[in-house]
C-alpha cells in the first residue's frame, strides 16, 4: 500500500527470466523480462483478489498462481517449496540464506543475493511477539506465530524471500535428527545416509526485521514451511 497517497495497487510489475534476442556480438544470451501481474479479477474495480491468504492466520504472506511465461525456459520456471525433498538437520545456530535482492541489487542477468543469516531460535517452536515477558521464561500476552528467528544483518528488500538452511556434514535422509552410529552393524552398506556431503533445505519465507522492541534485539522473522505449504493448498 501507498502510505503516503493511501492508494493500493492494482497490479504488480514482476521479472521472469527469458531469452533475450540483441543484435551484434551476443545475438541471443539469457536475462529477465518485466511482466505485468494482475492481483485482481477486475483490475479497475480491485474486486475478485487473485491471491491466497492463510485460511486461519493474519500473517504478512501471500500466494500469487504465476503461469509459466512463454518466453521463460522451463528449467527457471519453480517453486521455491518444491525444488527438492531433500531433508537437512535444521538446528540454532546453523546456516540459513536469505535469498533476494537488497537495496534492488542483483548479479548477473537478475541472479538474487545469497545473505547469510544464522538460525536464531529453536525453527521447531512457535514464537510470540508482542506481549511481556514471562516471569517462568517466554512470552505472555502477545500473539503466537509459526515462525522462528533470524540472526543477520537484512536489509530492505528481502522481505518475501525464500530462506534455505545449509548444512554439511553427515546426517540420515530419511530422519535427519536421527543419531548417527557408525560402529552400528551394516551401517556402511546403508544408502540413506549422506557422507560428507552438503544440501541445502527451503525452510520457509524471510518476513522482516521484527518491530518495535524486538528489533532491538537485531532479529528477522522466518514464517516455518508448512504455514507456506498450507497458504498454497488454499
């Protein structure tokens, strides 16, 4: 919303990559097309949203259906939620990337920035943000979110982007907070535990530098995956 003119938009301009067609040296090389997204079924009336909202939370998060452009290759064309199943150790203290573009930069034809952050609350564990604090620890009298915090220093612009945790090391791919045990009979002839290896997990979507006096404390808001998976089965 337009605070100062208190207008809100009708339609939102977006980038998609394409292959873009110059004459001279490079007659065909990769970049990013702006498109024109419609928010609404009547865009002059702003009647009919086009977009999904959560279907119990108020919770700043959105879900747009976004038709492949035919100009857009099929292989840059996916959902953040969807690019894998693969499943990660998630824990405090680990890695997370925040990835979009601060300030509007980019690299490249329109990559995204990787900002690097830090799991800051344990990610299994609802906040609660408002309120004061409790005398037998936590949170009372404010609101409780499917969220965890961010340890990193974002800036404007990232609010909407994916977060993917990192980890490297050794885990078991089907319950990666399994212990692991290699001493245990048959453990090396297993093929569900990653050696050395390193993935990456999307985890959920960055919302922004926390308000009023939890931003003193430096911390970012993560919205946890299923709160997205569940506004997109709506």
């Amino acid at each position: 919303m337009d605070k100062v003119n208190a207008r809100t938009p009708s339609w939102l301009e977006i980038k998609t990559s394409t292959w873009v067609d110059d004459v001279g040296i490079e007659p065909r090389r990769f970049g990013v097309s702006p498109k024109r997204l419609e928010i609404y079924g009547n865009s002059a009336a702003q009647t009919d949203p086009l977009w999904l909202e959560h279907p119990r939370l108020q919770c700043d998060v959105v879900a747009i259906r976004l038709p492949k452009p035919a100009d857009e290759p099929d292989f840059m064309h996916n959902s953040a939620n969807l690019i894998s199943t693969m499943k990660i150790p998630v824990r405090p203290g680990g890695v997370a990337f925040v990835i979009g573009f601060p300030k509007n930069l980019s690299v490249g034809f329109g990559l995204p920035i990787w900002k690097s952050t830090f799991v800051a609350s344990e990610p299994f564990y609802d906040v609660v943000l408002g309120g004061e604090l409790h005398g037998f620890g936590g949170m009372k009298g404010g609101t409780r979110y499917p969220a965890f915090f961010l340890d990193g220093y974002t800036r404007e612009g990232m609010s909407g982007s994916p977060v993917f945790a990192y980890f490297d090391g050794i885990w078991d791919m089907n319950n990666p907070y399994a212990e692991i045990d290699v001493d245990a009979a048959g453990f090396w002839d297993r093929d569900d535990v990653a050696l050395n290896a390193s993935a990456s997990e999307f985890i959920g979507i960055y919302s922004g530098r926390l308000p009023e006096q939890e931003a003193q404390a430096a911390l970012g808001l993560c919205w946890r995956r299923e709160l997205i998976d569940e506004i997109c089965a709506g």
